[in-house]
C-alpha cells in the first residue's frame, strides 16, 4: 500500500504540477534564513513594500499560518522558456495565465481530497500569502537559491513559479536540496542592468526594475530610475542563467491559455486602449497588477 507521502505526491503531479517535495517545519525557519530576511528589512531592501515587515511575525513562524503546523506540501510548474512577443518587454511569466488563480484551484482541489481521504487541516499558500516559499522549496528539495536570489531546479532552471500548502500532519520530509550549484558563474549579478543583485543572494528591491515596474504605484518614477526597455517584470537575471537552457520550451499546460493575448500586440497599443479593452484582453494574467495606467506609465518612461 502506497504511503501518505506517496498518495500526496501522485495526487499532485496528476493536478499537472511540475514539481513536489515535503518539507519538515519543525525549526524552520532557521537562523540563517531569518537572519537574512531580517537583515535585508532592517536594511530598507524592500523599498516601499511595507506590508513583508508587517507580516514578519506570520513568515517566522509557521503556527500563526496555521495552528499546528507540522508540514509543508511545496509544488511548482515551470514557465516555460519560449518568449510570446520579444519586443514587448513584458517578462515572460507575466504572458501566461495568472499562476495564482492556477495553483489556488489547485490546490484547493488537492485539500478536499486529502481530508477526505488522508485527514488533517491544510492551508494554501501561492505567493500571495506570508510564507518563506523558496526556503521552503529549498528544505523540500526542489532546489537551491541562486545568485540571482531565484530558486533553481536541475530540472527546470529558474523558470518556475511556487506554491503550495501547510498542513498538521507529521509527514515525512524530502531531502533538502544542499548543493549549490551556481559554482563560480555571475553572469546573473554582471547583467543585472541596474545592479539590484546583492553579494548575498538577495534582491535590493530599490534597484530593481521588477519593482518599479509591477509594485509601485506612484504616477511618475522618482530621478535616475529608469526600466531599461521593460514594461512589467524583468526576465535579466533569468535569461543569461546557464541552468535556463534546461527549462523546457513551452509552460505548463495549465500557464498556456492566455499566451495568444499578447503576440500581436505593440507597447504602444497600450497607449490607445481604455480600461474595458484592457480587462477584455488581459484578465486573467498577471499584468493586471500593475493595471492600465501603470502598463501606461511604464510604456511612456521604459
């Protein structure tokens, strides 16, 4: 008889997730990875994005996620390598289906299974919550943390978007993953073209074009930011990754829906449409967080 381990695992890769690991949340987080995160607030990394200092208390502590939480249950798919529309600047995640709506449906059917059949209390998470997901991909052994601050898969590259759940039960844990295998290579770190990757594998988010171009909401950038040609989110540090040569072609099946949205399509067709043409054309994807006149903004200064 298979066990609940494997039950799990099976279950979830039929969902037509690429990737599942088990992590133990017994001491987790630890030193070092709250030390960091700690550090990279107290160091004003995270620009204007008060609400991770906010949540600090939930993300160190997984009991205030969910009471009695014992496991994580982290999943992954791969993005995929193919660019839509290479002209566009819209980095590529951004031209699939929105992977938070994806992986919450899910993964809400893999919690009504599983308490049907294997019992327990479940909570989903999907980078929408306060959970230290890469830490906990790297304990379920999916991966490692790359200079670039990216999780990367042998498999995959760093083309992958996270999610998954935490749960009651004692499961058994993966290995975790404790290679590293970015090795001497820094092509990450010389291309960034604003320098935001830091020396110790985080992101300084004031540096970064991902945030100006998708989280702040200001009307107009402050002097000297400038988005080097991209209107939402930033694929630098990803494409020059050797490991991207191992991420497959094509997305998920479940990320390809929206793709066609975004291939006849020019930076300055966003200048002309009005906001019903734009949620026609891209709900359901992931540009809808930055919205019309954010595209706008981004379009007129990248």
């Amino acid at each position: 008889m298979s066990s609940r381990e494997e039950r799990i695992k099976g279950f979830l890769r039929e969902l037509g997730f690429d990737l599942v690991g088990i992590a133990s949340l017994r001491g987790f987080p630890s030193d070092r990875v709250r030390e960091r995160l700690v550090r990279w607030l107290e160091e004003k990394r995270h620009a204007d994005m008060g609400w991770i200092e906010r949540t600090l208390g939930v993300r160190l502590n997984p009991e205030k996620f969910l009471p009695g939480a014992a496991s994580a249950v982290v999943v992954g798919m791969t993005y995929g390598r193919k660019r839509v529309n290479p002209s566009l600047g819209i980095a590529r995640y951004a031209t699939r289906r929105d992977y938070h709506r994806v992986f919450k449906k899910l993964l809400r059917r893999f919690v009504k299974w599983a308490k049907e059949e294997i019992g327990g209390e479940y909570r989903v998470f999907s980078d929408s919550a306060p959970v230290l997901e890469q830490a906990l991909a790297v304990l379920a052994g999916l991966g490692w943390i790359g200079k670039s601050s990216l999780l990367v898969n042998p498999r995959f590259g760093p083309s992958i978007l996270l999610g998954g759940v935490m749960t009651d039960l004692v499961l058994k844990p993966d290995t975790p993953f404790v290679y590293d295998w970015c090795g001497r290579c820094n092509a990450c770190v010389e291309a960034c073209p604003t320098g935001a990757i830091l020396s110790d594998r985080t992101v300084d988010a004031n540096r970064c074009i991902s945030y100006w171009s998708v989280e702040y909401k200001g009307e107009d950038f402050p002097p000297g930011v400038s988005l080097h040609g991209w209107i939402f989110g930033c694929d630098v540090c990803n494409d020059v990754c050797p490991w991207t040569e191992k991420t497959p072609p094509l997305a998920n099946p479940h990320l390809r829906e929206k793709e066609e949205r975004f291939r006849e399509i020019g930076r300055e067709d966003f200048l002309k449409m009005d906001e019903e043409d734009f949620r026609k054309r891209f709900e359901g994807t992931p540009i809808m967080r930055a919205g019309l006149k954010g595209i706008r903004r981004n379009v007129l200064r990248g």
